[in-house]
C-alpha cells in the first residue's frame, strides 16, 4: 500500500471526519452553568477485550495503521500527520468541501 | 485455576508490568528502576522478564497478556479534540500524535516482538485506561464492596471515573471526560510554578503549605466551575493541553498577573499562593467527588487511584472527614499501577477468579513486590566495588547497632528484600534517619539527597505508636495520608515568617516545630507510614531504636538522590552511598560505613 493509498483510505473511512457531537458537547458550553452535572453516565461492566476489536475504532483504521507501520519512516510518517490534520480541517471548517476533497484525494 | 496473567502499562510515563496468578499478586515492577531512566516510558522489557522468572512461567502458558488502555480509542481522541480545535493545534496534535503512529498503536507487535507469543491465545487483550486504575484501586483492597474514584490527567476520553466494586464485579458508573481534567489543572499549575510535569506535582502539594490560597476565588470564578456532584467544568480559555504545545495559555498569567516561575528561581511569596489555591480547589473537588460515589453506591468503603489519588493531603482530609468508615489508596496509584490493575481485572473479572478478602489485609503483600538478591549476590556487589564490610550473622544485634548509629544522628542507607513497587520507598529500599534530630531535615536534603530544600521528609513509624504523635486514625501502610503532629508548635505563622526571611523557604523549613523536627512539615503535618510486621525489617528496625531512645519513629527517605530513580540492585545502593553524604549502608546483614572505606574508591 502507497502512502497514497494508505491516505485515500484514511479519508475515505472517516475518522477525521467523526468530529463528534458528543466532543462538541463537552467543550466549551455557553450554558455550562445551567446544568446540573458534567458527569457522563455509564453503567458497564469492566472488562477486557481483544486488540483486534479494539473498542469502537473503525477496521480500516486498522488497516491504515498497519499499512503505515510498513511503508513509512519518521519523516513520511510526519508528513502523513500534517496532510490528515489539514484535510480534516477543512473538512470541519467547510462540510459542503467533503466532494471537492474527496475528488481531490482520488486523484492524488 | 487459570494461569498466570501479565499485563502491561507503557508508552506513557512510568512504563510497568504485573503478573497475577489465581487472584494473587505474583510480581510487578517499574521499568525506570532497571533502566535507572526516571519515569521511563519504554516498553518494560526488564519488569516483563522479572515478573516472568519470579512467576516461573512461559509467554505461551500466560493465561492472557494485558495493555492498560485502549490506543486506538485515545488516538481517536487526540485527533478529534486536535481537530475541533484548529488554528494553531496542529503542533499539539503532531506532538501527540507521532507517539502513537510510531509506537502505542503498535503495541501488540512490540509484545509480540518481546515475548514471541501472547499467552495461550496468542492475543493481546486491552481495557480502558480508567477501568484499569479503578482495578487496581478495588481488586487489591481489604473490601468485598467499595465505592470506587479514579482521577488522573487523562486516559481515553475519561479524567475522572466514579465505580463500584462488589466481589469481582466492577462497574463504572459516572465519567468525566477530555478536556476537562483535575489532574491536568493540577499539572497546569505545576508547571507554572516552575517544576516539571508528570513529576513536579508532589513538589506542588508540599509547596502549598507555604502560601495562602488567596487565589482560591480566581480559580472558582474563572478556571472552573464545579457541581454539588463534583463534576466540574474548565474554562478552556486559560489551558493549552486540548489545542497547542503548552499546558496553560497566555490567558492563564494574564488572569494570575505573573509569568510561570523560571524552575529553580527562589520563590516569591506569588508561587508559594498559586500551589496553596490550587491544592484547596483539588480537595474540594475529591471530596465532592467522593461525596457524591457514596450517594451512588452506599458503601461504607472508598477506593482510589489515579495520579491524584497520590495527592496525600488530599487523600488525609478525606479520612479525617469521616465521609466513608475506611479509604484505601492504592500505592501504585499513577499510571505504573495501571499494570496492576489491567492484570487484576483479567483475572477477576474475565476469569472470574474469586477474591480472597476478610481478614482486614490488602493483596499488595506491603507493596513488596519487586526483585530481591541473596546474600551471596550482595557480597559479591559490595566485594567488585572494593567495599570493607562487616556480616552480621545476628540480625537483632545488627539492628541494635544500627538503631545506637541513628540514634547519633547517622544517615543509613536500609536495604532489605524485595523493592516497593510504586513511586515511594517503604523500608526495602530506604534511606533512614533519626526523626528527632532538628538539623536532620538540612543534611538530608543538601547533603544525601541534593533537592530542594523546603520539600519534607516523612516519618515511618510503629503502628501502636502512631497516636502518640499524629492525629491519625488506623493504619497508612503506603505513606498515603497526612494528618497533624500532635503537640507541635502553633505558634509560628508561615507567611509572616515568609515575609521576615524574604521567601527563603530553607530557613523557614528547618525551623523546630515539634518533638520530631525531621518530619514536621510548616503547617504541623506529616506524610505518615505505619509499620508493623508486614514489614518485617523495618518493623525490627524501629523496635531496635526505640529500645534505644524510647521513639519507636524515624524518618524515611527513598534511596535515590535527586533526578534518579530509587535503586534496585546492591550496586545502585552502593554507588548512591558512595557520591551522597550516606554515613552508612545496610545491605542484607552486611554493613559498609563510609568512613572506613578506601579513599581512592571514593
């Protein structure tokens, strides 16, 4: 897998662009004061699980941070960081670009 | 039965493994104690292969081999707190992230790498960060149930857990989540006050004693707003850990009217009230926090962990408020214990091994956990570093000269047993002093241990004798709880003594303000450990000196010198003797007295 490839899946997966809601909501907060608790509430078991299924992280995640470990040094590795932060960035500051990126990143 | 279970923390700071076996504690140990790197982070090869030989087990026969935390759920978070952010947070996402491009998210085939195979399923397991302190704080505790609270700077998304434990269940039931984080705050204010983080808290918590918490109010009003629950909300206008490099914001001193403190200047009386405010803001939270974990569960009990649960102060209070019968602290509470409680949560939890509590015990066997070295290694360490030593075949008489040379004000390096696993020395490892001698605190600070020199030493003191000198109910094993000296002096006020001696923190710290001088922190307090004969050396130590003197109290002191991590093996012992002012080491029933050995050596 090429860098390319390994950054077209990565996009194309949507992690950088699973800017939750639930984040928002735990940022800063207009009527913070109005509420009564910060706490998120769970009630879940404890317990471990396998690396493979780790949590909620999607499989192709995986496959990208597989296919990074093999193909990429340091320096790519770094420069890969910088393309990501900055495509989700945009992606964040402009929903209505996902096309435009996304046409973008295929003909990368 | 099911096989032993390892389990590991890394990556991060205080890198760790643990093994367990049939709700048992096995081994555990901290990488930084073999690297002699403080608060390696590295993958813990040396602890993995000690906690391996001590449990005489194979990678393949592991029942399963644990990670402390979820990598990919945190990476998940680093990237999308970065990119919500924007602007100038990608220099804090490329710091943040790169780590885990290059290794946390890799951990499994570095495991792989180490051990060749991951236990009998050839897999590795993860938990949660939180899920791992709040097992480390519960499993190994005296309760069959216990409201559980973990607070540190953050793992996944969680800052704050609150839990309850019951038998071998666990279940988390309240979670505050990044940016928000006590811990971070805590660590903000750290590094304003000029020490460094991951490390410099506990320096900020015996700072505080100093100052006046006169910016208590700023912080209320601007910093945080905190809930009759305890949960709490920053402002992130004043913080810098969610969108840049730094860990405070311009904002911050704008808001404080000073810069951060340059580390090492001499304190101004504005640093000594910034440790002061932001120590009564984190004790009103815990105990708000820990309020509301009784509301929510109605145990009698309290267990913590968590780098702030390492806040003793804090955790002192706590106790003394009578809020839960017992608290438990666990000793390991920063991220090394996180290994302890990945491996116990497997073990109890997924296993469903019974725990064996009921006899009023914890499971930390005294936090006695790490390598040991026979006489015969001992000798052979003391004989390649051309020492004159003495064996002792007595250990009572032995123990009775040592406690005749403490008592004439001797500085004793105690070597004994199996290292404490966790951040403090509890008798295995221990540089030991006479508690009562009031220029005590000056020569071990300047002279053995080279730091700074306002920090205060800590008393380890016979169980039976505690009351005698500290307003303290019951048993602190681990160093974990401070509480008042009894008949000291009150007369001596703090701050006009600041204002008197220019902020000159060492003369007003060797002022003599009890019986015990040694351990007497400014504000009348210790940080106290109780020893009985779970501990058995130290127990026999103290007995011997207070055949001696009738004080049946020392002072004890890791057995490191500043910036170092404390020594493991009888050769870090010995180099730390011979480049402080330790007069005299004990080491396994041989003792070495600095005065007697060779010049050239030294």
């Amino acid at each position: 897998m090429t860098e390319k490839e390994l950054l077209k899946n990565f996009y194309r997966d949507g992690l950088v662009a699973q800017v939750s809601e639930s984040y928002r909501n735990t940022m800063r907060d207009a009527n913070a004061s109005s509420t009564e608790s910060y706490f998120v509430e769970r009630s879940q078991q404890a317990d471990i699980f396998s690396f493979t299924t780790a949590g909620e992280a999607p499989a192709p995640f995986a496959e990208f941070v597989n296919g990074l470990d093999a193909h990429l040094d340091t320096a790519s590795k770094r420069a890969l960081a910088d393309r990501i932060f900055r495509l989700a960035m945009e992606l964040k500051s402009d929903p209505s670009q996902e096309l435009s990126i996304s046409q973008y990143m295929y003909t990368l | 039965m099911t096989a032993p279970i390892l389990a590991v923390s890394c990556y991060y700071h205080d890198s760790a493994a643990a093994i367990v076996s049939n709700g048992a504690i096995i081994a555990a140990a901290q990488e930084e104690r073999f690297t002699r790197k403080k608060h390696d982070a590295s993958l813990p090869v040396h602890s993995i292969d000690y906690c391996l030989k001590e449990a005489g087990v194979e990678p393949g026969d592991l029942e399963a081999v644990v990670y402390y935390e979820n990598p990919m759920a945190t990476l998940e978070r680093i990237l999308k707190a970065q990119v919500h952010e924007g602007g100038d947070a990608f220099a804090g996402f490329h710091d943040a992230a790169l780590p885990f491009f290059s290794k946390r998210i890799h951990i499994e085939a570095h495991l792989r790498d180490v051990l060749g195979r991951l236990g009998k399923n050839d897999t590795l397991f993860l938990t949660e960060h939180h899920m791992a302190h709040a097992a480390s704080a519960f499993f190994p505790s005296p309760f069959r149930d216990a409201a559980i609270l973990t607070i540190d700077g953050v793992g996944e998304w969680a800052t704050t857990t609150l839990a309850y434990g019951k038998d071998t269940e666990l279940t988390m039931l309240r979670e505050i989540h990044f940016p928000h984080s006590i811990g971070l705050l805590y660590s903000a204010f750290t590094y304003y006050c000029g020490f460094r983080v991951n490390s410099g808290e506990y320096k900020l918590m015996g700072l505080a004693p100093y100052g006046k918490p006169r910016f208590y109010e700023t912080i209320r009003d601007n910093l945080i707003d905190i809930k009759p629950d305890g949960s709490f909300r920053l402002n992130l206008d004043y913080v810098g850990w969610h969108n840049s490099t730094r860990i405070i914001s311009p904002k911050f001193d704008q808001l404080f009217g000073a810069p951060p403190r340059e580390p090492e200047s001499p304190f101004q009386s504005h640093y000594l009230d910034m440790a002061a405010s932001i120590q009564q803001v984190t004790e009103e939270v815990v105990s708000l926090l820990a309020a509301h974990a009784k509301r929510l569960t109605g145990s009698k009990n309290l267990a913590l962990a968590g780098g702030v649960a390492l806040n003793c102060v804090s955790n002192g209070k706590l106790l003394k408020a009578g809020l839960f019968d017992n608290v438990w602290v666990q000793p390991a509470a920063g991220d090394a214990g996180g290994a302890l409680g990945a491996a116990l949560l497997a073990d109890h939890v997924h296993c469903k091994t019974p725990r064996q509590v009921g006899n009023g015990r914890d499971a930390m066997k005294n936090c006695y956990l790490g390598p040991s070295f026979s006489r015969q290694k001992v000798e052979a360490s003391l004989q390649s570093h051309r020492l004159d030593y003495e064996v002792y075949a007595d250990r009572d008489e032995l123990f009775s000269l040592v406690a005749r040379e403490l008592a004439d004000g001797k500085v004793i390096g105690f070597f004994y047993g199996k290292m404490e696993f966790g951040p403090r020395a509890l008798g295995a490892r221990s540089i030991v002093a006479d508690a009562r001698n009031d220029r005590m605190q000056s020569i071990l600070n300047l002279k053995v241990k080279k730091r700074e020199s306002f920090r205060p030493f800590a008393p380890v003191v016979l169980l039976e004798d505690a009351p005698g000198y500290f307003d303290l109910a019951g048993a602190s094993p681990y160093m974990l709880f401070v509480a008042d000296v009894l008949n000291a002096r009150k007369d001596l006020d703090v701050a006009e003594l600041i204002q008197q001696n220019d902020s000159n923190l060492y003369a007003i710290a060797n002022l003599s303000r009890s019986g015990i001088p040694a351990v007497t922190h400014v504000n009348n307090t210790a940080r106290i450990q109780t020893a009985d004969e779970q501990s058995p050396f130290f127990h026999k130590l103290l007995r011997a000196f207070k055949e001696a003197t009738r004080h049946g109290i020392l002072v004890n002191t890791s057995f490191n010198v500043r910036g170092e991590p404390i020594v493991c093996t009888p050769s870090d012992a010995i180099l730390c003797f011979l480049n402080t002012g330790i007069d005299i080491l004990v080491i396994e029933d041989c003792i070495a007295y600095k005065d007697m050995q060779i010049t050239s050596i030294m």
